[in-house]
C-alpha cells in the first residue's frame, strides 16, 4: 500500500486550521492536524513544498521509518513547525492503517485501558459573580474538572478571560461567552498588559472564594501562562496550597528547566508543563528529576501519536501523568488523536477539552463524543473524523495572531 498523494488543506471555519490528507493507492484516505497557531502558513509550506514530495511511493504502513525519516532527514531537529509537520504525516498514516484494520485507532494503541477521558473546561470571569455563572455553566455542561481564569485588578484585559475587552468571538455563541479564544483576526496581534505583583496580590483570593462557593470536592485548575519567575512561581504555587490544584500550569517559561527545581523546593502543588514542547529531549531533565507532574503536549505539535506515546512512556516512568493540551487551536483531527491515545495509555491524567465551533463541527465532523464530563473516541475504523472539501473552501484562510503582552512599562514580556 502505497502513498500516492498528499494535500494540504488550509480552512479558517471562524479560526485558522492546516490539514494533512494522505491518500493510498488502493483509496485509504488518512487526516493530520498540523496547526501552529498564528504561524499556520509555515507549517503549510513546510509539508507541501518539503515533506509532500518526500512520501509519495512510500509504503503508507511504515509508520516508525517513516517519522525516523522526517525526524533525521531533515538534518534541522526539532522545533514546533517541523514537529507539526511530522505530527500530520504521522497521525494521518495512523489514521489509514487503523482503516485498513477495520478497527477504532486506540485498538491499535494497545486497548481500551478506560470508559472515557476526564475533562477540564476553561471557566473565566472578569470578577467573581461572572467567574462563578461560568464555572456553573460549565458544570452543567457536565464538566468535573475546571481551569479558573480571572480578571486582575488594574489590568484592562488578562488571558484567559473570555470578557476581557479584547476576547474575540468564535462562531459558536456559548464559546464566545465563557470560553476565552485568544487568536484575533487582523494583521497585527492586539497587544495586552501585565503586572505581575498585582497578580500574585489577587490569584489566592480568588481560588479562596471558589473553594468557599464550590467546596473542596471540584477539581481545580489554573495556569499562569509562562510569566513568572522562579521565585513568583514557588511563591503562587505555596499561597494557592490550601485549595487544593489539580494542577498549576506554565508557571515559569520552562526553556531554562533547572529553574524548576527552585519551584519544587518550595511548594506542593502538582505543576503542568509542556503545551509548547515538542519532542521528548524537552522533556527529560524534568522528568529524571521529577519536576513536574503533567505533561502537556498535544499530538499535533510533538511528533504525533508516535512522538507523544514515547513521551508519555518516559513519563510513566517516573509516575509522571497526561494531561494534554486541548484549546481550540487543536483541529478536531489532533483532538482525536488525543483521545485515541488517552483511551489507551495507563498513565492517562486529564484531557483538555475547549470546545469547538458548529463551524468547525460541520468542517471536520468528528465522531467523538462528550458525555458525563468524558470524552469518548469515535468506534469506527481509523480516527473517526472527516474532511468536507466544501466546507473547507467556503471558509478561506485569514491572518489571525496571539497577542503580545507588555508590562506597565511598555517592556515586552511573556504572553
Ligand atoms: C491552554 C493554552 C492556550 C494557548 C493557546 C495558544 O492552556 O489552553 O495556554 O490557551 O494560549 O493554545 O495557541
Ligand atoms: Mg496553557
């Protein structure tokens, strides 16, 4: 079974999505994600004039060889867009050699190890009242597990607050609500603002209040996005200790992975890292030394389901648990693969599930479910996801970036 042809599909159903099909010369069609967002067109370019070229006549059942291929044949290692790109190609050939199976991916990942994957939904306010209506929505939704964002005072607009001033809307009503979407379309990213001390001032105070309203059963989570130093981060991660995180995310930028050590030694709450990793190399000081709990990457940006299996086997390890990255800017297709895997591995944590758009429903048309705060994989053969060509091109692409973030001093700092 051979790869006769590969394309690479561009479509923006309300935000920008980069598509891998892989097609057989005996039919079998195959689907990758490969968006990095605010940066879709690289990996785009990357896969059509570097990658596409290289598969065609390449025996689509050669899964390993063929990531080894792309891993140390282009010399230049690493990376998110080489990553994604070698994520497409690898998820899209899972996807066709699970077809030619006849059976659902996670059969082939080793079985069923579950029913379903825990979930946590982003829950945001500006204040309290609306943080708490949206953790209430949320649960209603039948969520178990949620992250808690909140406005800081001072601070016109702060991530991961779908009422800041700048959250964009997506096509779907409810999304645009209570969950934030940081990509914005145009040409230039928005530009947003921090003060740290304001900050670490305010976050105990709000986790207190949820715990209060909530009580100490919920789990909770919160990340921090990468804007603290070491010593911030020792210093939230010990004033948010008595409620009780499922975890604390991103706390400091994490290229310089020593620096954890100086956060463990100073608190207990369970940290979560990785959502911007891509291979397991990124990985293996933190988990040799235990400095983290979770690992966030998704399939789409760490080498696919064969890159991220082989990290969450090192992981295991060291008792070190899944908790994959799950935005909105992970097409349903690396969702899926997510799911597939999760099913599958023993060291499954939690699943990041930010729900998509209709738009994005009616584009890829995704046969898992979300049901009791589980998400479940599709049953039939491959991933369970499909690509409507004429939906896909009635939504042509469109600049969209992440903000930037500056301090009160107008220095760029990490967004
Ligand atoms: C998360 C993430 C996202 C990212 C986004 C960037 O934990 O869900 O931090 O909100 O900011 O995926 O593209
Ligand atoms: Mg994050």
């Amino acid at each position: 079974m051979k790869i006769e042809s590969a394309e690479v599909l561009v479509s923006s159903p309300g935000r920008n999505f980069v598509t891998l099909r892989i097609t057989t010369d005996t039919g079998v069609t195959g689907l990758g994600d490969a968006t990095v967002n605010g940066r879709e067109l690289s990996v785009a370019s990357y896969l059509a004039d570097h990658i596409v070229p290289l598969l065609i006549g390449l025996d689509a059942h050669r899964i390993e060889d063929t990531w080894q291929y792309l891993y140390r044949g282009a010399y230049w290692r690493r990376g998110p867009i080489t990553m994604a790109a070698i994520a497409a190609v690898d998820t899209a050939l899972w996807d066709i050699k699970a077809k030619v199976a006849g059976l659902p991916l996670y059969q082939l990942l080793g079985g069923r190890s579950r029913e379903g994957l825990l979930c946590y939904g982003h829950a945001s306010g500006a204040e309290l009242p609306e943080l708490f209506d949206s953790i209430r929505h949320h649960q209603e939704e039948g969520y178990r597990a949620i992250r808690v964002q909140t406005g800081v005072p001072g601070l016109p607009s702060v991530y991961g607050v779908a009422s800041s001033a700048n959250a964009a809307t997506t096509a779907d009503g409810v999304t645009s609500r209570y969950d934030h979407e940081p990509a914005r379309p145009g040409a230039k990213p928005v530009e947003e603002s921090w003060d740290t001390r304001a900050y670490i001032r305010h976050i105990p105070t709000v986790f207190e209040a949820v715990r209060n309203e909530f009580g100490p059963e919920l789990p909770l989570l919160h990340d921090a996005h990468h804007r603290l130093t070491p010593i911030e981060a020792a210093k939230v991660g010990k004033s948010l200790e008595p409620y009780d995180l499922f975890w604390l995310e991103d706390v400091t930028p994490a290229e310089n992975q020593a620096v954890l050590r100086r956060v463990r030694e100073h608190t207990t709450t369970p940290l979560a890292i990785g959502e911007v990793f891509n291979t397991i190399f990124d990985y293996k000081d933190l988990f040799e030394e235990q400095l983290i709990d979770y690992v966030r990457s998704p399939v789409t940006h760490a080498g696919g389901i064969t890159g991220l299996r082989r990290i969450f086997d090192y992981a295991a390890v060291y008792q070190i648990r899944s908790g994959v990255h799950g935005p909105t800017d992970v097409s349903p297709v690396g969702l899926a693969a997510a799911i597939h895997l999760g099913i599958a591995i023993p060291n499954f944590g939690i699943q990041e599930y930010m729900k998509h758009s209709e738009a994005t429903h009616e584009l890829f048309r995704p046969g898992y479910t979300f049901e009791d705060g589980l998400l479940k994989p599709s049953e039939t053969p491959g991933l369970g996801v499909d690509y409507d060509d004429e939906v896909g091109a009635a939504h042509a692409y469109a600049p969209a970036y992440l903000p930037v973030n500056r301090l009160l001093d107008g220095s760029m700092h990490n967004w």
